[in-house]
C-alpha cells in the first residue's frame, strides 16, 4: 500500500502538472469506486470546472475545484494516477502494472484553454488525462464540499501527519504519551495517533532509530524517543526525495517505480546480513503485520 513519501511524490506531480486544467471529461468502468455519489452526478459536477490546487493529508489525496467541490481519492492497496498527455510516447505506460485504468478525467491544460479562449470549451478539447489504474479496485473517490474536508470520516480522526509542520518534537512526546503501553512498532503505523508511515518506514524508521520494534513506549528513554523522531522525519524526507519505494503496484505519475528501495536496509530482507553488525535480519509480526529488524543491533 502505498504510504506517506507515495503519496507526497504523486501530490507534488499532480501540483506540477495539471494545477490549473478544466476538466472536460469523466470515464469509468468501475462506478463502485465512486462512495458518496452516482457516476452521472459527478460527472456534471466536475465538467467544465477547474482543478484550483492539490493537497495531502496523510494518504488522502484532494483536488480542490473552482466551483468549491473537492475530489477526494484514496488509492489503496493497488490505486496509482497516471498523467498523459496526447503527443508523448511514455514506455512505462505499456507495462502490466499500469493497464489497470478504470478511471479516466479528460483534461484541458493551460495551454489549451488559451487556444480555445474564442468559444466554450468543449468534451473533446482535452490534451492530457489523468488515468486511474487500480488493479484490485479498491480505491476510493468521492465529491465533496471543499469547506468539509476536516469533517470527512477519514479525515476527523487522523493524527498529526508525520510530514507537516506541526509535527515537532515537542507534538511527537505528547503523542507517545497517549498509549504507554502501545509496542513503539504498532504506534508509530497507529493512523489516529500519526498519520503517513505504513509497514516498509516503520521497519525502516526503527532500524535506523536502533530500537526494537517490541519495546514498550512507557520504557523507552528520551534520547531514544528523540531519536526515533529524527529517524522519521530523516526516513520519510529521503523516501519522499526518492520519490517512493515500489513495492508492488506502486507507481509514480509517470508509470515509473520509485527510487527509495535501493536505500531499504532491513524490508523484506529476511536471512540478510545486516547492513550495520554481523547479525542476521528477521521477520516478525506485530498485530497482523509484519516487522523487519536485527535483534542483534535494535535494542
Ligand atoms: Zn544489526
């Protein structure tokens, strides 16, 4: 599933590309995706309206509208957005993974608003898509008012996102606080307490942090807590400027993998030697999900 850096890579793309474009067009083949609202009401909501700007929370993507609507996407386990434009060949487009497109917005850039500028833009006066390949089908996407994004039940209960300004150090000890009991491995993937690492940077995060995943958060010291914290924030920055880790079906905008599993040092590593000690890297579980780290220097 994609996490944090995934979605950050895919938000800046879309900010990148295609802020600023009327949507002149909506395709799907899988209406289930959309939760909140028939395919033929959405489809008149958002045609002729213009994409304002782009925004993450966590792993919830929005696209803020002109007309004060919202596009709300989650992409799940499978879910990635592909940019393409009409006139560009792109290799990685023709790859298994990213045929799954069940969702297709037809877009009018800048550019060819301009061009058009003399009458109405119409249906087929698009020069670029956003194309929903999702293999599994279980993203999410619904039509909200701009005004509510803070009341959408994804949304309310999330915790501090481990990637914004306000997740200082200070923030980061209070929400400890919260479960001392809590294993530090299952709290730092809890959603309502922070929001953006999954099961690759907890791994991560924890091996660089040299602290056992199955410590207790009451017994841990607070250099350790400190630097569990600089370990997310130093994780997930790099993740994020090596746009991702692709560990299954995750793609970026373009259709091409992310960068960051060339700097994974213990996820899906099991029976490897570790990168630090002689020690040997091991798969548990926390909860229903799994954990890698070398008992030998994770303390
Ligand atoms: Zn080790």
């Amino acid at each position: 599933m994609p996490e944090l850096p995934e979605v950050e890579t895919i938000v800046r793309d879309l900010q990148k590309n295609i802020q600023g474009d009327v949507i002149v067009d909506f395709w799907s083949d899988w209406k289930k995706s959309l939760k909140n609202i028939s395919f033929s009401k959405f489809k008149k909501e958002i045609q002729g309206i213009k994409i304002l700007e782009i925004k993450r929370i966590g792993k919830n993507i929005f696209l803020n509208l002109s007309n004060k609507k919202t596009i709300y996407i989650h992409l799940k386990m499978t879910g990635h957005l592909l940019i393409k434009t009409k006139k560009k060949k792109n290799k990685y487009f023709e790859e298994k993974v990213n045929q799954y497109i069940h969702h297709i917005w037809f877009l009018c850039s800048v550019n060819c608003q301009q061009k058009k500028r003399q009458r109405k833009i119409k249906k087929n006066d698009y020069d670029k898509t956003l194309a929903f390949s999702d293999l599994r089908k279980f993203a999410k996407i619904k039509l909200i008012d701009t005004s509510k994004i803070e009341n959408l039940s994804e949304i309310k209960n999330l915790g501090t996102d481990v990637n914004s300004k306000e997740f200082t150090l200070k923030n980061f000890l209070k929400l400890l606080e919260r479960k001392p009991q809590s294993l530090i491995g299952n709290i730092l993937m809890n959603q309502k307490v922070m929001a953006g690492i999954g099961n690759i940077y907890r791994s991560e995060i924890l091996f660089d942090a040299k602290i056992s995943p199955f410590r207790k958060v009451k017994d841990l010291s607070a250099k350790e807590k400190k630097n569990i914290y600089k370990s997310i924030k130093k994780i997930i920055q790099k993740a994020i400027q090596k746009r991702g880790t692709s560990d299954s079906d995750y793609r970026d905008t373009q259709g091409r993998k992310g960068n960051f599993h060339n700097y994974l040092r213990v996820y899906h590593k099991e029976g490897e030697k570790c990168w630090r000690c002689p020690g040997r890297i091991v798969r548990d579980k926390i909860g229903q999900r799994s954990v890698f780290w070398c008992k030998e220097c994770q303390k």
